[in-house]
C-alpha cells in the first residue's frame, strides 16, 4: 500500500471556514478533524501561513485557536535547501511571466502561496485551497495555476474532507 499524502492547507481555507461554513460555535467538528488528522500524519500547512493567519486581531477566534489548540508542530518549516530552491524556481516563472500585471507578482511575491507550492512539490504533498483555476487572469496569480504549472496535486477543502473520510455527526440541539 502506497503511504497517504499530506495535505498542506493554504490560509484561505481556514480563514473562509471560519468566515462561513465551519464557524467555531457551529461546527467544532471541522477543527477537530484538522487536529485529529494532524495528529495521523495528514494535515499540515506551513509556517507562511500561520504568521498570514496570525496577522489578525489577537482576540479573534481564528488567532486565538491557532495560538492556544493548533499544535506547533501543524505548521511546517519551508527553510531547508531543496524547498528554497523549488521556491526559487517558483518565484522566478511568476516574474518571468508576461501574462501577469506587475501588481499581481509583486502580491504573490509577498504572501504564502508560493512556498506552498515549493513545499508540496518537493514533498509530493496535495496543496488545499478553496481558490478555483483562472488560467487567463492578469490581475492576480491563483494559486491552482501555480500547482498546475509545476504539477503540484491541489483539491479544495471538501475533497480533502471527504478523501479523509471525516464526518460530522448530529449530536443534538443544545
């Protein structure tokens, strides 16, 4: 049997959860999943993203789980040679592109999805993200079009739930 894949999680998806679908008081469900997948070897994001996620309000609910329930070791450091050098080859096909308007490479260049793209690549790990291809944007650069532009797997937040086979049961009305 092949060994299961990472899911490396981009900041969109917990922020967009939180935002609509899997609030913290409606469904605890889906951050408890993401724990109890961590914890099996499946879940992980990087360390990019943990300082975008922290970037919030400290009193925020996201913040607040990300300091006090995520566990250190959720978020992957991104430093070591072979991923710094896929994040320059990264980096240098966003620049190098003429499809882009310079604002969307300079906001790129800026955020966590490259090194996203650099880790899954190097680990063979499948890149989560809730954004959809747009292979003719100028303005910004979506982060499905990166993978597929060096044959990073990706899926969105549902898929990866349902290929972990995670199931939120009814506990009751309170």
């Amino acid at each position: 049997m092949a060994a299961e894949r990472q899911y490396i999680l981009d900041a969109d998806v917990f922020i967009t959860a939180k935002n609509r679908y899997y609030a913290f008081d409606i469904c605890p469900g889906f951050w408890a999943s993401l724990i109890h997948h961590h914890r099996a070897g499946r879940t992980y994001s990087i360390d990019r993203v943990r300082n975008e996620l922290l970037a919030g309000h400290k009193t925020e609910d996201l913040v607040q789980w990300v300091r006090k329930d995520l566990p250190d070791t959720f978020f992957l450091g991104v430093d070591d040679d072979p991923v710094t050098t896929a994040y320059t080859d990264v980096m240098l096909w966003v620049q190098r592109s003429p499809q882009y308007f310079d604002h969307a490479k300079a906001k790129f260049a800026t955020g966590a999805d490259g090194w996203l793209v650099a880790y899954a690549r190097v680990h063979g790990a499948i890149v989560v993200t809730n954004e959809e291809r747009r292979p003719e944007a100028k303005r910004e650069i979506k982060l499905p079009d990166v993978c597929a532009q060096f044959d990073v797997s990706y899926t969105d937040s549902f898929r990866m739930l349902k290929d972990l086979a995670v199931r939120f049961e009814f506990g009751g009305v309170r």
